[in-house]
C-alpha cells in the first residue's frame, strides 16, 4: 500500500508516526510525502484542547478532500475522546484508539489486499528495517527524530484530558532505547529527541533489574550512541533525580543546553487547584539550579490563564512570577474545558473575554522576556543544526538561505554560497543579528 501518515498536537504523536512509518515500511508498504499519492491515510490526533480537537476534524476533512479515494485511519487523543464521531468523518474507515495504536500496522494490513500496484511492488524494499522510513521533524529529510520512551502518567493535573486518554505511565527498557537511537544515528539522524507524556517519569513503571529513571536513560544513551546530539523534550518540574543537572557538564556539546518545563500558573493557589505537584518557590529553585549548572541554558515553558478561579490578583501575580523566570519562549493557552476533567466542573470559570485578554497581555510578557534572553546570545558563536534545503534568495540565485536550530534552541537562518550544501550539518555560527524570534548569521565554511 502506498500509505501518507499525518499528525497534529505532541511531539509525541510525531514519534509515534516515526515508529509506525519503520513498520509499514519493514512490511513491505510504501510512505509517501503526498495525501492525493496515498491508498491509505492515518490521522494521528490531538485533543489536549477544544480548538485541538476541532482542528483534527478539520483535518481529517481536508485529507478526504485532497483525496477522496483513500482510506483513512483516525487515531491518538480525538480518536480515543470521540470514536463515534471520528467514524463519522468524510473518508474514516478506522478508529484506533490509543490503546490500538501500537498494533495500527497490523489493522491495516486487511486493507492491502485491496492494492496492487507493479510499479510501487518494484520500489520497495522486500526487507526493510526499522530505521527505513521514519521522518524525523522534516518531512523528507533525516535531520531530527523524535523518540518515545515513555506514555502515559500517574498524575492527575485537573485541566489535562490527555493523561486520561493515554492511560498510566508505561516505559521501554533502557536497551530498547539505546537499540533506536543508535538505529537513528547509523541512518544519518543527528538529533534525537526523546519524548514522553511524563518524561520526568521514565522507567520507574519497569519490573526488577529493568527499573531506571530519565539520569540513567540520558546516561546510557550518550555512552552508547553514536548520536551526535540529544534533546529532552517537555519536563515535568518535579521527580528528577539528584544531580540530574550534572549530565550536561559530562556531556557538553551533545546534551543540548535547552530546557521545556511547563510551569502552567504563576501562583500557589492557581498550582493547587491544577493539583500541580510543584509550588512557585520549587519551581523558582530549579530553574536557579539548572541555570548554575548548564551554560548558557534556554528555558521554555507552557503557562494556561484563565483557569477557573483565577481572579485579576491572580493573574497579575503570576504575570510577575512569568517575568521573573525570564522565559524565552511560552505556548500559552487560555483554558479549556475538557469533559473528563476535574477542572470542567470547577466553580468560577472565567469568562472568554477575560481569558482572550489575559492571553494577549502574557504574551507580551513573555515576548518582553524572550527578547531579552535571546539579547544574551547576540555575538556570540553557537552550532546550528541545519534543517531542510536552502532557498534561493529573490535577488541573488547564487545564494541561498537557510534554516536550523542552535543547540540552545534559538531558531537561525544564514546564507551560503548555493554550492555548498548545508542540510543536516551541524556548523558554527556567528549570531550577529536578531528580528523577533529569529537570529540571522553568516556561514563561513573555513
């Protein structure tokens, strides 16, 4: 089958369609870059939000439309929160609830007996290994992968519908981890980004000898791997382990100096309410603590406003607490309520109106604060792992402009001459100039 694999939402639905594409592919089926060449498409959902959710209707819609021939297979978080309206959709001919999701290649294979096609049969490989197709954040190219280590959580945040649907916490071993990201690595990957529900959680779920923590994981995989860097995604601010900070003075310059801790509310009373397990003076001692150990660290976070309760004194509070912790970038969110949750019965839901306001005015908070973080690195030299291919400058073809992250996370475009290719290099780069929340530099290639 020739198979187009979407996704909206987490990196961990990314993941996800990573290690699904290795299987179709290791089964014999072709991943195609394009919803109209596919018999076959798979939705993988988001519902952390009511707008997520209306976004991955909105999609499954759209794909039947570029192609109303294919099949499409609706899975992740809507998929799980709403089956009976996901069938319903133009086109779905499965539901594959997140419980289903690790056997989807094999609840599709029925539909391939409906397909045969001499010139795909031709092209693909009859033994295909894992590592054959997976994506990686650029569609088409092998620069970034995301890794799932871990699904599900044992907390229970008021506001969060998503730890419903993904169930508890469940871990992959240590060894089948490291197995992956080498696997990466040897297929030209040179970053690997691990993600999970909780991360910070990883491996305490393990039976016996298996049992481990995210220090322990983090450990084994810059020992073992050839990977030349590693990211961590979203991290609970809770439960690491002591001198977890320690890893990046071991390994400078593979473990990337960039932290995401979703901090949600900037009071104690808003925290309670969310049942976070973090208080603001914790919160406030580990970012101090990360900051002391890992040079020239970039912190993000996740922030909610509007959420029941929350009054004006409230949010002014937290306003301070947000600008005090110098973040360089936030995905804020105005409340939503999910049915599921505990916090969409609370009393004091706020009104939209307020939410929409109170939105705007962290933002520009937060754009304050990441443009001052962001001042930090003006001048100086960072690795830049370059995404993509370059694009021809209107008013000079000779050049070419292109795009990549720094270690720390800064997002960079620079110029080369259009003979040298840059695609997933990791070269230094002088950030001599920033416009919003972009550095431009210059490549010297000498």
């Amino acid at each position: 089958m020739r198979v187009f694999l979407d996704q909206l939402g987490c990196r961990l639905n990314f993941s996800e369609n990573d290690t699904l594409a290795g299987r179709l592919g290791a089964a014999g089926h072709l991943v195609v870059g394009r919803p109209e060449d596919a018999h076959v498409i798979v939705l993988n959902t988001c519902a952390v939000t009511a707008q997520a959710a209306r976004k991955s209707r909105q999609a499954a819609r759209h794909l039947h439309k570029r192609n109303p021939a294919a099949r499409i297979a609706l899975t992740g978080c809507y998929a799980t929160l709403a089956p009976e309206e996901s069938a319903r959709l133009p086109g779905v001919e499965l539901v594959a609830d997140n419980g289903s999701k690790e056997m989807l290649h094999m609840l599709l294979e029925p539909w391939s007996a409906a397909f045969s096609d001499p010139d795909d049969l031709a092209r693909i490989q009859p033994h295909g290994t894992p590592f054959a197709t997976p994506r990686g954040e650029e569609e088409g190219g092998r620069t970034r992968a995301f890794v799932k280590v871990q699904d599900g959580c044992q907390n229970r945040c008021t506001f969060c519908i998503v730890t419903v649907l993904r169930g508890e916490s469940r871990s992959r071993t240590v060894a089948d981890v490291v197995r992956e990201v080498q696997g990466l690595a040897v297929g030209g990957y040179r970053e690997a980004v691990l993600t999970g529900v909780h991360l910070g959680a990883f491996g305490r779920d393990l039976p016996g000898s298996e049992r481990s923590d995210l220090k322990a994981l983090t450990s084994a995989i810059l020992t073992e791997t050839d990977i030349p860097r590693l990211r961590l995604s979203s991290l609970e601010p809770w439960e690491l382990a002591d001198g977890f900070f320690d890893l990046w003075q071991r390994w400078p310059g593979r473990l990337c100096p960039h932290l995401h801790l979703p901090l949600q509310a900037g009071t104690d009373a808003q925290l309670r309410r969310m049942a976070r397990r973090c208080t603001i003076d914790s919160f406030r001692e580990l970012a101090a603590a990360a900051r002391d150990a890992i040079p020239d660290l970039v912190v993000t976070t996740d922030l909610i406003v509007g959420f029941p309760g929350e009054s004006e004194a409230d949010f002014e509070e937290g306003l301070l607490f947000v600008e005090e912790m110098r973040f360089a970038h936030a995905h804020i969110f105005p409340f939503s309520a999910r049915t599921g949750t505990a916090a969409a019965g609370f009393n004091g839901q706020v009104a939209n109106t307020v939410k929409k306001e109170r939105s705007r005015r962290m933002h520009a908070v937060v754009a304050r604060t990441g443009q001052l973080e962001r001042a930090r690195f003006l001048g100086t030299t960072r690795p830049v792992l370059w995404e993509g291919s370059g694009e021809p400058l209107a008013d000079d073809l000779e050049t070419l402009l292109w795009s990549g992250l720094t270690d720390n996370y800064l997002r960079v475009t620079g110029r080369a001459q259009a003979g040298i290719d840059l695609g997933n290099q990791i070269t230094k780069v002088r950030l001599d100039v920033v416009h919003g929340e972009t550095f431009h530099g210059v490549f010297h290639p000498h």
